[in-house]
C-alpha cells in the first residue's frame, strides 16, 4: 500500500458519524482527511454506514465506494481498524467479535493510550434515553435533522460560489438551541459516569455530532464529532496525547486542530 507524501501519521484515530448512504455525508472531505491522515490503530465510531437512511431511499456515490475500498486495503496492510457498531449501523450488531476481512467488528472496546490510559470506546447511543425508550422519536428527530441537513447542503454551495469555506449551519444552529446544549451536556456526563463506574481513565464516543475533549469528575470525555456537520476527527498523537483534528476544507497542508489533553494522573 503506498501511502500519500503528505500523509501525518498518529498512533490513533476515531472517526464516527459518517452516515455513508446518506446525502448528508461530507464523503468528499472524509475521503480527503482518510487519504491524508494514517494511523497504527482506526476506530470506526458507530454510525459509518447509514442503514436507516439507505432503507428509505438509495443513496452511494464514488466517494462511498473509494472510502470503503480504503478502509479495506489500510486493514489489509496492517492497520488495526475496529468498527464499533452505532444506532444507525445496529445491523451489524448480531456480528459483533466477527470479522470482515481484517475489519473487527465490536460493540464497545477498550483502547490503551501510549502514556498508559485506558478508555471505553463505543458509540453513545446505549445511553440516549431517546433511543432507549422513544424509538418512534429518534425517527421523526432523524428525519427533521436531514432536512437540515439539505439546508446546510444549499449554504454551503452558495459559500463555495463566493470562494468561503466549508462552514455547518446546522452546528451553529444546534449549539445555539438551548434543549440541544442541555442534552449535549447530560450526555456527556452521563458517559463519563459510566467510565468512572468501571474504573477507567476516559471515554471516547460519537453520536451527538459535538466534538469536544473535557475533563468531567477526573473522568476524560473526547467525541471525535461526526461526518456530516463539523467534519471532525479524534486522533492520539505517540505520546498519548488526545486532540481533536476539523477537517473542513480540501487541504493536506492546512490542519485546524484543538490543543492536545493529557489527562492528570487519578487520584488513588
């Protein structure tokens, strides 16, 4: 496998949220970030390939097939990838400990950081109370949530036309909604609630499309983000340090990427 002059390499990387098979998904820019960035260890968040989107209506383009066909030849060659199933990609579920190829299939893992920290890794959707006990809400939620999609689709092509990059609309909007914030917040503190209950270090998860790394209780919280929106990735650099990569433009060169975290030695 060759891999790109340009390539930056990591120990780790999490992607989730990419929603192949769906319109939404920013599979140009994922394919770009995946052609550009490689890593000892891939973790495919939940939420890759969009079920609930492809049952409704067939959506998959070049870009799709391409991401795939990459995705297979990195484990082909070495990569350690693991998919970790999601609410939307939950087919895969019955499988999970089984492989595709060299493609593991699991529910939730345990990653060991270069410094020495463990770190649940799953999707996040098991602890959505919306999931859990109002399915016919996340639907109706899910369908709303693409027609946003559609409108940010429409902005950005007029930001192209005079020469501005990519920017989500629909972000801003959900971070400027106060019941969003609200359930980003609980959500997050209640993941890490479930990685101090099992005497790790941290989390990694996906589902809400909010990238962030904080510290909450002595527990690390970091969301690699999504594919649709924010166009964000969570990578570990060789030292063990976390950060949070936005990849919203075409562009090898130029990586916007948040401060690197390390978190503070626990308390015995």
């Amino acid at each position: 496998m060759t891999i790109n002059q340009n390539c930056r390499t990591y120990r780790s990387i999490w992607i989730s949220d990419t929603h192949l098979g769906s319109r939404g998904c920013k599979a140009e820019l994922l394919l770009d970030f995946l052609q550009h960035n490689h890593a000892e260890h891939l973790y495919l968040v939940g939420d890759i390939v969009d079920g609930w989107a492809l049952r409704k209506r067939w959506y998959w383009d070049a870009f799709h097939d391409q991401i795939l066909h990459l995705l297979f030849e990195r484990a082909q060659h070495g990569t350690h990838v693991t998919y970790v199933s999601g609410n939307h990609d939950e087919f895969i579920r019955p499988f999970i400990r089984h492989r595709i190829t060299a493609i593991n299939l699991e529910d939730e893992v345990v990653h060991t950081t270069a410094d020495g920290r463990k770190f649940l890794v799953l999707h996040g959707d098991q602890f959505d109370g919306v999931m859990q006990f109002a399915r016919w809400l996340a639907i109706v939620g899910d369908w709303a949530y693409e027609r946003l999609l559609v409108a940010n689709n429409v902005y950005n092509r007029l930001r192209r036309r005079m020469g501005y990059p990519y920017w989500s609309l629909s972000a801003y909007l959900k971070h400027k909604t106060k019941s969003a914030v609200n359930f980003i917040s609980a959500f997050e503190e209640t993941l890490a609630k479930e990685a101090k209950r099992r005497e790790l270090d941290g989390i990694i998860c996906g589902h809400i499309h909010h990238a962030e790394i904080r510290e909450i209780d002595g527990i690390l919280y970091c969301n690699d983000g999504d594919w649709v929106e924010s166009c964000t990735a969570l990578v570990e650099e060789w030292d063990g340090s976390l950060r949070v990569v936005y990849w919203t433009q075409l562009d090898a060169v130029r990586i916007d990427e948040s401060p690197s975290v390390a978190a503070e030695p626990l308390a015995a």
